[in-house]
C-alpha cells in the first residue's frame, strides 16, 4: 500500500472557501452551502492519494510552469503544489474566472497589505 499525502491548507486557501461558501449561502442557502462544502471536503481527500494524477494548471503550463495542479470539483479550481508527502492548497478559484484575472487581482491586494 502506498503512502498516503498530508493536506496542508494555507491561509489562503481557507479564505477562498470561506468566500465560496458565504456567496453560495448568500445565493442558494446554508444547505447547498452545505452540499459545497462536502463535494470540496471530499475531491481534497481523494488527494492523500495520488495527488499527481491531477492536471498541471493549463495556463501556467503554458508558460512553462509544470510545479503545480489542479482537481476540478463543481465549479472549482483547487489548486496545489506536491511537496514530498504533503499536498499543499493554494487556493480554491471559481473556474467561470479567468485565472490571469484572479493573479492579478491578488498581486494587488498583497501589493496592500
């Protein structure tokens, strides 16, 4: 049997579903906010496993930058570096967004912090 991955969450990653959840609630109400919670909780373990079956983030590839990927869950992005056993969160992005869009916005909002 193979070694299993440790689940690391950034910070950021907890603010991107804590944001994913309050519009969803906001939108559909706690118990599809609920059913969210539960599909991304359960695609992000999957991930213990095998973490590198998962695709290399299309745009970033582009540019010659294979180092991290993506599980598509719903509407979701998680994205996710490997770093030995561990698999490290990055984030959770809505995939209706553009990615450039989204890095640029948060290297603005870093820029101010």
């Amino acid at each position: 049997m193979s070694r299993r991955h440790r689940i690391v969450w950034t910070e950021r990653a907890v603010r991107d579903v804590e944001a994913a959840l309050d519009w969803v609630e906001d939108e559909n109400g706690p118990e599809e906010a609920a059913r969210v919670l539960d599909d991304l909780e359960g695609a992000i373990a999957a991930l213990r496993s095998m973490p590198s079956r998962c695709r290399v983030v299309v745009e970033l590839r582009e540019h010659g930058i294979r180092s991290y990927r993506e599980l598509l869950c719903g509407p979701y992005r998680v994205v996710f570096r490997v770093r030995g056993r561990e698999v490290v969160l990055l984030a959770i992005l809505d995939h209706r967004r553009d990615l450039e869009e989204l890095l640029l916005e948060r290297a603005l909002e870093d820029d101010g912090e």
